[in-house]
C-alpha cells in the first residue's frame, strides 16, 4: 500500500545560549501532491506561524505572503511580498531568511534558493543592508550567518 502522506519541516527561530538556531517542526504533507505544491503548503504553514513558543518564533514579519514558489532545474524559487523586508535588527534578519531557506529545501536539503521580493532578486534584506548571495544553500547560509 502507498503512503498517503509525507513529512516536511518547517523551521523557526530559537535563541540557543544567545545564539540563533532554527529548529524544525515536522507537518504532513499528501504524498500524491508534486513537489511544488508539497513546498507550497509548508510555506503556508511557516507564513501561518508557529502555534505554540515552544516550536519557536518566526522572524518574518506578519502578512508576509508567497506570491510565487516553483521548483526549476537551478533551484527552488520563492517569491515574497514586500512586507518580508520590513522591521527587525540583524539577528531577525538572519533569522528570517534562514526560515525561509531550511523550509525551501526540506525536500531536498542540498538544493540551491532564489529569494525575490515583490519579484525582484532579493540582494539587501533590511535597513541594516544584510547582503544575500543568490543563490543561497544551507551550507552557504551556515557560511555566512551561522545557525
């Protein structure tokens, strides 16, 4: 008999000693659906926001919305709305943009991550300019912001 459902991570902050970690949250997703749509609803989950501060907190601003995911050949694309850019100092910012890659690649975790905003190729996220290499990995955002 085929499995029904598969499971699929979202991840949130969590202060570890001081420190930033994104910890994952596992949701069930159907098994049938393509890999766009499986990525689609774990992204309407992490938008959503954790349901309990023991999951953790999610650092990307309320009414945030995903305007357009797809998964193409050179990575997974995810496109934001505006209010992704907005409010929080530096850790939020990493914080966020770490929510958005480690749930992007909970499919596949060595994939590469285009982040646009309002369609555009996200280059500084927040007042403070913190600079984002397109394309991200979770190895290149370990590099970069640790966490």
């Amino acid at each position: 008999m085929a499995a029904t459902e598969e499971s699929a991570q979202v991840f949130w902050v969590t202060d570890a000693e001081g420190a930033l970690a994104l910890s994952p949250q596992s949701i069930s997703l159907p098994a049938e659906a393509a890999a766009t749509a499986k990525l689609q609803a774990a992204f309407e989950a992490l938008l959503k926001g954790a349901a309990t501060d023991t999951e953790g907190v999610s650092t990307i601003p309320a009414g945030t919305t995903l305007r357009r995911l797809s998964v193409e050949a050179d990575g997974i694309h995810v496109d934001l709305s505006a209010e992704f850019q907005q409010g929080g100092g530096s850790f939020s910012m990493r914080g966020r943009l770490g929510q958005i890659i480690y749930t992007a690649t909970t499919l596949d975790p060595d994939a590469s991550v285009w982040i646009s905003v309002q369609g555009e190729p996200l280059t500084l996220l927040g007042g403070e300019g913190l600079e984002v290499q397109q394309p991200m990995t979770r190895e290149s955002y370990q590099a970069a912001f640790g966490g």
